[in-house]
C-alpha cells in the first residue's frame, strides 16, 4: 500500500512537470534588418498586445548591429528568425545558405528613384546626364537601367555617385539630382519636414518585377513548422488589429520604445506603411519569386536561378 502511495505520488509529480513544460512558452529569437521601425508594425502589435503569447511564443525581438547578419545568423542556426529582403533572399538561397521564407511582413517594394518636385526633373527621360546618388552598391545598375529602359534612356546616361546613408541630405543639397534606394514611406516624409517636396518614380511601374520587400526567414535544415505557423498566425492577428484600428495601433507600437519611436517622421510614416503589410503573411505566391529571379539572373545579379517551391515552404 506504501510502496503503491509512493507509484502514485510520483506519477502524478511528473505529470504535473510535463504540465509545466508543456504550458511554458516557446521561446523564440527574432532578428530584424534595423532598428525598430513602422516597418516592424505587426511584429511590436503582436508583442505589445499579447498576441505570440496566446499563440504559446515568448519572443525576443534584437536589432542587429550590422543589418547584413540576420539571415546569415539564420543560416548559422544561431538564431530561429530574421527579417530580410525578398532579392537579398534570391541571392542567399543562389549561393546555397540553407534559409527558407517563412512569411511575408511588407508585401510590395517600397524602394524609389527620388527627386525634388522643383520642376527640374519632370519625367525618367530628364534625367539623361544626371547624377544619381546611392547608398549602396549592389543591384542599382539592373534596376535603374532597367527603369531607364523604359523612357529609351540607359544605365551610362547617368552618374551613379555613391552618397552613403545621406540620401536625403544629398538630394536636398543639390549634391545629386535623384537617389535610388530611397523609401516611399520615409524618405519623402524626411524631405517633407525639412521644406523639400519630392516625387517619387517606382521600380514596378518601369519594368521591374514587383516583390515583397520584407520577409521573414527561418534556417532550412532545422527550422520548426509548429513554432512558424504559430508566430505566423500571431502577426496576421497584428496585422488585422492594425487595419482595423491604425490609431491605436500607433499608440500601442510607439509605447514600445516612446523615446525613440514617438516622433513626427515615424507618425506619417506609419500611415504611409499600413497599406504595406501583408495581411496574408503565410501565403505563398511563387511566381513572383521566380519572376523576380529571373530578372536578377538576366541582369547576373544571381549566377544560378533557384526555384521559389525549393525555398518557400507552406506554413499556413
């Protein structure tokens, strides 16, 4: 009778320890590509508003020191997810890092070729012997060439001066008469509190394949399905909560991080990004991957073309 009390008392201690376990959080490490910003929306909503802990998610959000490293990391298995860019996904998944798209977090391009709007610069074909600033080498001459393409013009008739980070700044100082690379949702906000007006031209309507700009990316050999379903379900949740209710939304996102991310700049642009999310962040739209491979691999961007099924998993 003793000994059966004693069965009885262990078995139900571990089964109390497997409870415990099993009611623990999965904790998960999320890398971004910057410094938080509107861009990040639904990932700050869903941590702010609980949204990965009812899905089971303790989430540890970092911001990297060298925005080259997220996927790099992922690839290492030194972290469980990052965010990158759909054509910096291209070129990994080319070069054999063992990474897979595990969701969508902004769904369109939100890259341009900016100009002032002073009347200098009214159409692509003015800018024949201008001079275009960049901030990073790289796939500007496939992309801009081919938005030249599009008014008869070509990559050499133009001046690609490399500006650094100071895009803004040196389109406002006449230093250069166009930047490539800056955002439709930051850059002309930027410009605009500073007394400039700036027109934007987009690479998709000149040529260039549409694309997701920001995606989430997991390791391909030992990534966890259960954990990307659940983290997935917890950002379309945000995502929603965002559409539905953009002003509180924003005081849920800036109580984050009230000192760095309660300002004028980031205020409109989280206006200009709420149409920018995914509201399907797990769909899967393969075409547009392979379409968008194609083109860096006829511009050589890519040495070898891989195929989207290869590196897009379903976890819907």
């Amino acid at each position: 009778m003793k000994k059966s009390f004693i069965l009885t008392a262990l078995s139900l201690t571990a089964a109390l320890l497997s409870f415990s376990a099993q009611a623990e959080d999965k904790k998960v490490t999320l890398m971004l590509d910057w410094f938080v910003n509107p861009n990040h929306g639904p990932i700050v909503i869903a941590q702010q508003l609980g949204y990965f802990k009812q899905q089971g998610l303790s989430v540890d959000i970092q911001e990297p020191a060298d925005p080259s490293m997220p996927p790099k990391l992922v690839a290492a298995g030194n972290i469980d997810l990052a965010i990158t860019y759909q054509p910096n996904l291209i070129i990994d998944v080319s070069e054999k890092l063992p990474l897979v798209r595990s969701a969508t977090l902004i769904a369109t391009p939100l890259n341009t070729l900016m100009v002032l709007d002073d009347g200098k610069i009214n159409s692509l074909s003015d800018l024949k012997g201008k001079k275009v600033g960049i901030a990073i080498s790289g796939s500007e001459e496939a992309i801009i060439g081919k938005m030249l393409e599009s008014v008869q013009l070509n990559y050499q008739d133009v001046a690609i001066i490399n500006v650094g980070w100071a895009l803004s700044a040196s389109l406002a100082s006449g230093k250069v008469d166009a930047i490539w690379g800056g955002l439709r949702n930051f850059e002309t906000n930027q410009l605009e509190l500073e007394g400039f007006k700036a027109k934007a031209y987009f690479p998709e309507e000149h040529g260039v394949p549409v694309y997701d700009e920001l995606v989430f990316v997991a390791n391909a050999n030992k990534y966890d399905a259960k954990m990307i379903k659940a983290f997935n379900k917890a950002i379309e949740q945000a995502t929603i909560y965002i559409v539905n209710h953009p002003q509180q939304a924003w005081n849920e996102f800036v109580s984050y991080a009230p000192d760095t991310l309660n300002n004028e700049l980031n205020k409109r642009a989280w206006r200009d990004t709420l149409t920018r999310f995914s509201l399907r962040p797990a769909a899967i739209d393969l075409k547009r991957y392979n379409d968008y491979a194609q083109f860096m691999f006829d511009n050589k961007l890519i040495k070898s073309m891989p195929k989207a099924k290869d590196y897009m998993p379903m976890f819907e």
